[in-house]
C-alpha cells in the first residue's frame, strides 16, 4: 500500500486550498492509499490519529514584547518545531511521497529542507503567487501590482502591502529575501502543480524556471451536487468579502441593471459594501455566512453565480460548484477564471472593474429564458464532470506521482 504524506498549514476547511487538502487526502485514501496528514495544531482543526504529530501553533503577529516579536519571526521564516516533528513522522510512517499545499508562516519551507534531507520525493501545489510575489497575491493598494517583478522585493515594504502594516510587511520581506537566498522551495521540491495555465504563464514571466513545474487544475465531484433545482432570478456572489473579489463593482453594476443579487459570505469589507448597497438603492441581500446544504441551496436557486474579481485568482472552486449545480458562472476576464467558462457556452466573461461591461452581461443574462439557462447550466456540469471530475485528476497527479518513482 503506497503511503501519502499530506501537508498544509490548518486541519479543518477554512478556504480553497484547504478543501483541494482534503478532497485531494479522500480520493487517494479512497484509491487504497495510506494517507497520513501533518499540520499544525489549531483550535478548530477536524480530529485527527495523527494530531498527536502535528507542530506547534504560530500566529505570525507582531503583537507582545520584543522577545516575543523576534520568537515568532524566527519561527515564521523558519520552524526548527516543524522540522524536528516532520523528521519523526517519516521516521515513523517512511511515506513513499510528500505533497505540499499551503505552508507559508506557520509550518515554513523548514520541513521541505528536512524531505530532502530525509530522501523523501516532494511535491507541491501552488495556490497562490508567494514564490514570485511576497504578499501572495500581485494586489496592492486596491490594485493589482507587479512591481516586485525582477526582484525588488522592497517593494511589499514601501507600500505596506501586508495588511498596511509597516511591521508585517518588513517580516514577510524579510522571509521571502532568506527563503530565496536559501532556495528552500526551488531546491527542494522535486515537482510543482499549478492549478491554472495563467499562474505558470505568470511565474514564467517573473523569470522562474518552470520546468518541474505542471499545471493539474482543481477537480469536483459532480456527482456530490446535486442538480435540478428551480431556477430564482437574483444573481448571487458566495466567497470571502474583501477588496480583491469586485464585489462593489457587482453591486454597482447590479444596481445600474436593475438586478436582483444576493451576497453569501463575511469579510473585512462587508460594513463598506453594506453602505454602498444602501447608497445606491439596489436590490442586495446580505445573506451572512453559509456553509454546506444552506450554501448549495443558495447557489441552486440563483440564475448565475457571479465571480467579479479583480485580482488574479487562481483556478476558483466556487466555478467549479456553481457549474456542477447546473447554474451558469458570469466572470471577470482576469487570471485564471477565464479557463473555467466557456463564453456563451457554459457562462459568460466580463472586463474586471468595469461596472459597465458587467451590468450589461447582467441585463442580458436576466432576460435569458429558463430553458436557454438550463442549456448553459447543463453544458458547465457536463464539462465539468468529463474534464475536472475526481477521476481526471487522480489520472494525472498519479502520473505526476510516477515521475519521481513513486507508482499507484
């Protein structure tokens, strides 16, 4: 029995690369595979055999006295905890393979060097730009940014691009200066999956040698959605409430079509974007945080799910499950959304930031008969399945398993 060593920083479901964690853990234990997970221990992490393993809890503020400060730097930018109980997990376990996900500030790259050091083929999957972009995300100061490209990486210091702290922003800088000097994640992990043909267009243009670098997208099980619920006819967002998701360009642009739209999720911009709503006069339901069947019903009875980002997301799941509940996906042409809708097919696309060109998608999709919406929604579920069901995705991490001797 081929045995999985699965890594990402927190053990329960708080976000996009967390779920790609967990589904991806299921469908090789699923496939007969040993799956052993190692994160950190977190007080809302799922239970766990192996918690017992897991390393200790770092925070990353810059919150306390100057020891604690210097402490909890050192362990961001380098966790000699993690090593040291990554190093007596393999020594207990001996996985055949290691995949990564997100272990930025809290786990760190530290485990990745002890792998290596133990012989362990490693592979990781870039949710986000943090190899080539300090603040993960290519967006700052209401923008998206490329000027840490050719490695200026001050840049994150002078426009505070962490959380408009001076003091983050320094250590994140700092973090990313060491961990390229040291080459702790080009040097040590054998094989990189990325989710989205734009982000390794993009990591290639920031000049990162993408050679051992594969595209594998997300994967949904459409099976686990189910379809044929009756068609509602407001628009609805689900996701986090921030700056970067477009979301005040959506409610403008839902007021200026006349449209019905309702917002699922909270975040730091909520109380803004509430204003805003009422400033305008648009027909906008805040509907709060909803998970599970609530969340699926809200999806189901929309007649399309809008993803109006205006930064470059990666491969969004929340595509993926709108199109397997049969409801067609309105996007902003930018970063990897794009490679999720087929335009007039199974949705639509639309200028990021521009209120005009999404309120007029917006009209036209809202004077679009139910039987024209079942067709687009039908052909998005049918993609999905053919293309990025579970099956297609174990099929070519396998492969990618098998390039660093590692068989199925």
């Amino acid at each position: 029995m081929p045995k999985l060593l699965s890594i990402n920083n927190y053990y329960y479901r708080r976000g996009g690369a967390e779920s790609v964690f967990f589904d991806h853990n299921r469908l090789f234990d699923d496939a007969g595979w040993a799956v052993v997970p190692f994160s950190m221990h977190h007080a809302e992490n799922d239970p766990s055999p192996w918690s017992k393993s897991f390393a200790n809890t770092t925070d990353g503020s810059m919150d306390g006295s100057p020891l604690a400060k210097l402490s909890r730097a050192v362990k961001t930018i380098y966790s000699t905890d993690a090593a040291r109980r990554i190093g007596r997990l393999v020594a207990e376990t001996r996985p055949d393979i290691a995949h990564a996900h997100n272990i930025y500030h809290h786990l760190s790259p530290s485990i990745l060097a002890e792998l290596r050091r133990r012989g362990v083929p490693t592979v990781m999957t870039l949710h986000d730009l943090k190899l080539a972009c300090p603040a993960y995300k290519m967006y700052s100061q209401g923008a998206v940014c490329e000027k840490c490209r050719g490695g200026a990486l001050s840049n994150v210091i002078t426009h505070r691009c962490i959380k408009d702290s001076l003091a983050m922003s320094a250590l994140v800088w700092l973090e990313s200066t060491i961990h390229r000097a040291l080459n702790l994640y080009l040097g040590t992990v054998g094989r990189f999956v990325v989710p989205s043909r734009f982000f390794l267009d993009k990591f290639s243009e920031w000049g990162i040698d993408t050679r051992r670098f594969v595209h594998i997208p997300n994967f949904v099980d459409v099976e686990k959605f189910a379809s044929g619920r009756s068609w509602g006819d407001a628009f609805v967002y689900f996701g986090r409430l921030s700056s970067e998701k477009g979301i005040g360009t959506l409610i403008k642009a839902a007021a200026a079509a006349g449209v019905r739209l309702r917002i699922v999720g909270t975040g730091p911009e909520e109380a803004k974007l509430r204003q805003l709503a009422t400033s305008l006069g648009g027909d906008v339901h805040f509907t709060g945080y909803l998970t599970g069947e609530p969340l699926r019903n809200e999806i189901g009875s929309a007649r399309a799910v809008v993803v109006p980002s205006e930064w470059y997301e990666n491969a969004p799941l929340s595509i993926m499950e709108a199109s397997a509940l049969e409801r067609p996906v309105i996007g902003a042409n930018i970063g990897g959304i794009p490679e999720l809708i087929r335009e007039g097919e199974t949705g639509y696309v639309f200028t990021s930031g521009s209120v005009e060109s999404l309120a007029q998608v917006l009209r036209e999709v809202a004077q679009l008969p139910v039987a024209a919406l079942r067709r687009l929604g039908a052909a998005g579920r049918d993609w999905m399945g053919a293309e990025f069901g579970p099956v297609a995705y174990r099929r070519r991490m396998l492969a990618l398993y098998a390039e660093l001797g590692v068989g199925g």
